[in-house]
C-alpha cells in the first residue's frame, strides 16, 4: 500500500499519520452533480478525476430516461427527469472508467451510444 514520503513525515505530531497507509488518511468523499440533457454531458463534465481510495458520489440528472453503465465498477443505474439519482462506489481500482448510455436492442441484450458520456479517471494515491 502507498505511503506518505517519508520527506512530508517530519515532527512527531506527524509520525503516527506517516505509519498508516496513506489511502486510509487522505481519502476524500468526493461527491459530482451531472446534468444529462438530449443524451450529453457539458464539456466540462467529461472528465472526473478522484484518486484511489476516494469516496465518489455521482448524482445524475436527466430530461429523458436514460441508463447509465459505468464500466469496469460495473454500477448501472435508469436516470428519470425530475428526480436526481445517485451512484456511488470506493474508487479500489485505478484506471479510465467511461460511464455510457445503454440502449435496448432486437435482442434483448444492449448496446452503447456511440460515445461515453463521461470518463472517470481514478488515479493512483
Ligand atoms: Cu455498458
């Protein structure tokens, strides 16, 4: 597990925080709105960046149903209008995660629309 560099670690009020993993100190509750409107994101909803360990609250709003699929956490949530709903999950893995549309097909299975709503970069601590 990732700890403190020793060089931030200096005086002894510091010591016992310097001898836990630094996931378990620094870890932040981090909590997004994210408005869908026609599908889409705004531009500068694209891109979420949390580190490892952080708590994140996604909190989706729509002006049409829509399913929402966050890949790798494999969290998937139906977004209504008029009401906010809520993703949330302890960012364990690091990496690029895109959050898509999931659309019904002939099939009974699904498909995605043709670009990832969001992605969430979670970085490593
Ligand atoms: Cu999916």
């Amino acid at each position: 597990m990732a700890r403190i560099p020793a060089a931030l670690c200096s005086g002894a009020l510091l010591m016992l925080f310097c001898a836990m993993p630094a996931g378990l100190i620094a870890a932040a509750d981090l909590t997004f709105d994210v408005r869908i409107e026609q599908g889409r994101v705004p531009q500068n909803m694209r891109r979420i960046r949390v580190e490892q360990g952080d708590a994140v609250r996604l909190r989706w709003t729509t002006d049409r149903p829509i399913v929402v699929h966050l890949h790798g956490y494999d969290i998937q949530k139906t977004v209504e209008p008029g009401k906010a709903t809520e993703m949330t999950f302890t960012a364990h893995a690091t990496g690029r995660f895109p959050v898509e549309e999931h659309e019904p097909n002939a099939r009974g299975g699904h498909s995605h629309g043709e670009a990832a709503l969001l992605r969430i970069e979670v970085h490593p601590r």
